[in-house]
C-alpha cells in the first residue's frame, strides 16, 4: 500500500491505498503555521488510530495546491516512512493529455480526479469537485482534458453571505425542511443547497450543449455529499476519485 496526501486550502486527505481497495481516509486541517514534525505527529496519529504498520507502506505520494505547505508535508513523511514521497508536478508522468493555455498552472488535485475518472469512467467526462472552491473539469471523447471552470465553494458562499449581512447568523449547512423558506436560517439553508445544485445542473447542460454529446458526470470532494442529493442530473458519487487518482500517478512513475 502507499500513503497518498492531498493538500487542499481547507483540509488536507489523508489516506492509504493500493489497486485493491482503501484502508483509510481522515482529514485535517490546512493550517499554513505548521511544521513538519507537528505534520508528522498527525500522520503518525492517523496510522496508529487505523492500526497501519507502517512497514507496511512501500511510499508515499502528495499533491498539493498550498506550495508553502507541501514541502513540510514531505519532510513529515520523511519522518514518519524513511521515505521520500513523490510530489505530483512537473516531470512526473500522469498519461493525461491538457490542452490547456498553460498546463502547468493546472491543480494537482485537478490532475489526479482527472486521471482517475479516466481509468473508471466512460467519456466524455465531467468532474464537479466540491471542496473550499468547486472545480469542474471536462474531458472530451478523445480522452483529453479541454478545460473547465471555477466557481466559489459551498462554504465559502455562506461565509461570505453571512459575514455581509449584519442580520444573519452562521448556519450549519443542511437541508431546510422546505425549498421555501418560511425563516431566514431555512431561506439561507435553502439558498445554499438548491443554489449551488441547480448551478452545477446548469453548468453541466451548458456543457454538452457545447460539446454536442452527453457526458459522464462524476461528483467528488469535501461538500459533495451535501449537494449532489439536491441535483436533478444523474451524477456519480466517488469520494475516494483524488486518492484513486495518486495511486495510478505512483504506479506510473514508481
């Protein structure tokens, strides 16, 4: 098995992998202050909570869209493993095809759900990741990654709502009792959840109205179990697509 690590802006996944199945998933915080041993106490944590033999682990791979904190990440893995993990990035071999303005302004995280929808899913492809922003990427019949779009996350729309309007308190995110509200914390709940569904449905028809074809659509990241029950289009729901993805990455270039 490997130690697959994705550092994201909010939290960051960390897991252990192999071609078989997932042995475990957790997430941390992203916290920019950290060093590498407290880095390393929390992976420690987590492989000792899970019962992981760390002999066990044959290396470790990271991807990452925080950079001051990826070099940390790796020196904690160094610590924990004696190893020296693989850092998705340029010069590591990902057999995807970006046909992008500049390709390598591209997320890891980006790279690596695109890699594994393509070893899992018929294209054309769509992948709405739903974490601190949500991403969608779009892989064309010829399996090459044309492009996509951004969008503010789940929470960060709420934070952003509530912290403009002196009115309204913070509100946990889930599902009002009724699409219309009938009170403002179930007007905000509503607003949250139905909006960002019907903005991802939206942008999913735009799309194959662009593309003159249907398209695969798989749905991933922190907030997407959340969200992906209020869309009306059908969308494939897999949690594990990124750690997926690092684990063929590392087989690549193992």
């Amino acid at each position: 098995m490997i130690l697959a690590i994705d550092i994201g802006n909010t939290n960051i996944v960390v897991g252990c992998i192999d071609k078989e199945k997932i042995y475990l998933t957790e997430r941390i915080s992203t916290i920019r202050t950290k060093t590498e041993l407290e880095y390393a106490i929390d992976i420690k944590t987590i492989l000792d909570i899970h019962h992981i033999n760390r002999a066990d682990i044959e290396g470790a791979i990271i991807s990452s869209v925080v950079p001051q904190i990826t070099f940390a990440a790796r020196l904690a893995v160094q610590k924990i493993l004696k190893k020296d993990a693989m850092i998705v990035g340029p010069g590591v071999k990902t057999g995807l095809n970006i046909l992008l303005d500049n390709p390598g302004e591209m997320g890891a995280d980006r790279v690596a759900d695109a890699v594994a929808a393509l070893a899992q899913y018929p294209v054309p492809l769509v992948i709405v990741d739903m974490g601190t922003a949500t991403t969608i990427s779009v892989v064309d019949d010829k399996k090459h990654y044309i492009g996509g779009m951004i969008l503010p996350g789940v929470q960060i729309s709420l934070d952003a709502l509530t912290s403009r309007a002196s009115q309204l308190s913070g509100i946990s995110i889930e599902e009002p009792k009724k699409i219309i509200g009938k009170n403002t914390v179930d007007c905000m709940k509503s607003g949250i959840l139905y909006g960002n569904a019907a903005a991802v449905d939206g942008i999913i028809d735009r799309i194959e109205e662009e593309l003159g074809q249907k398209v695969t659509v798989i749905a991933t990241g922190g907030m997407s179990r959340k969200i992906v029950p209020h869309c009306k289009r059908e969308m494939i729901l897999d949690g594990d697509l990124l750690l997926k993805g690092l684990q063929i990455i590392y087989d690549k270039n193992k």
